[in-house]
C-alpha cells in the first residue's frame, strides 16, 4: 500500500462537509468546475489533484497551502511529518509495523475495542473510527491500529502490540505476530 495514498485516504477521513466545500472553493482556479461540482469527498477531490499533478509525493506545498487556509493545523503537521519521513526512510524498506498490523486484522475480531484501548488510545478516536467505518470490523481495527502508531510515534513498539494482546488473553494472535 501506498503511504502517500494512505495519508490522502486519513485526510480525505477527517474533512466535514464544510470544510471540503472550503478546499473545493480554494481548487476554483485549478480545477474545472464541473468537475468540482462532481467532487463528493475529499478523496475524490485528492485523485484529481493528483491527476493534475497539483499534489505528489515529492512536491505536497500545494496541499499543505489549502490545508494551511482551512487552519487545520494539525493535518499540516502530519503531512510535515510524512514529507520528514519519507526523507529518512526509502521507498524499499518496509514498515516494521506492517506485518504485525496485518496478522492483528487478519485474526483479531469484535474484541478489536478492548485491545485498542489496552494501548491507550482515547476513546474520542476509537469512536471517530467506528463511525466512519460503521460496517467493516477489519477496516474499524486497522484505522485504529494506524491511529495509535500515529499517536505514539516513535514509541510505538511491536513490543507494546504482543504486551496488550497477551493483556487481553489474544496469546495466539501474540503469538502470530512474534513470528
């Protein structure tokens, strides 16, 4: 998966109606107006400037200026801390989170609530989740896992991951990801 796209899909998450109508505003000059007017998420309006070439993985100035004008600080810094990361990590070394995160989705079901919450996570963030993904128990347990990983930052640990699941008596899936 695409850690760009990745970041585009959270962010395309986290934007109200009105402030995609904002964003739509601002993308006036650049982009067509009906394809505007066809614009229903903030994804869609991502895939566009991609196609456009207004936003890529090298060049995010663009993005981080609409982001700037809507005041949403806080997903500023996070695609400060993409662009920061993707400096000092390359394209061909894989996530030491990845695998351990995909054996939790893979075998982790309803109880996905009691884990999250043994790692700390607040309980605002656990319920943004659910809502945004009310059907899908797996996509629920991944956002939530990306979540903590972003919350925690450096100090997320796999450790930290084996110690909450042995916490919640889910030594198997402990046991899947120590592999």
């Amino acid at each position: 998966m695409d850690p760009f796209l990745t970041l585009l899909h959270s962010f395309s998450l986290s934007l109200s109606e009105s402030e995609l109508s904002s964003l739509k505003f601002l993308c006036r000059g650049r982009i067509g107006k009906r394809k505007l007017e066809a614009v229903r998420s903030g994804w869609e309006l991502f895939s566009i400037l991609l196609e456009q070439q207004l936003i890529a993985r090298g060049d995010v100035s663009f993005l981080q200026g609409l982001f700037e004008s809507l005041k949403r600080e806080d997903l500023v810094s996070q695609l400060q801390q993409f662009v920061e990361g993707e400096v000092s990590v390359s394209d061909d070394q894989p996530d030491a989170h990845e695998k351990p995160i995909e054996a939790i989705c893979e075998n982790v079901g309803r109880e996905w609530k009691m884990l999250i919450r043994k790692l700390g996570l607040p309980e605002v963030k656990i319920d943004r989740i659910m809502a945004a993904h009310p059907f899908d128990l797996r996509e629920q347990l991944f956002r939530a896992l990306r979540e903590w990983q972003k919350w925690k930052g450096k100090d997320a640990k796999v450790t930290d991951l084996i110690k909450a699941l042995r916490g919640c008596n889910m030594n198997l899936v402990a046991d899947r990801v120590e592999q």
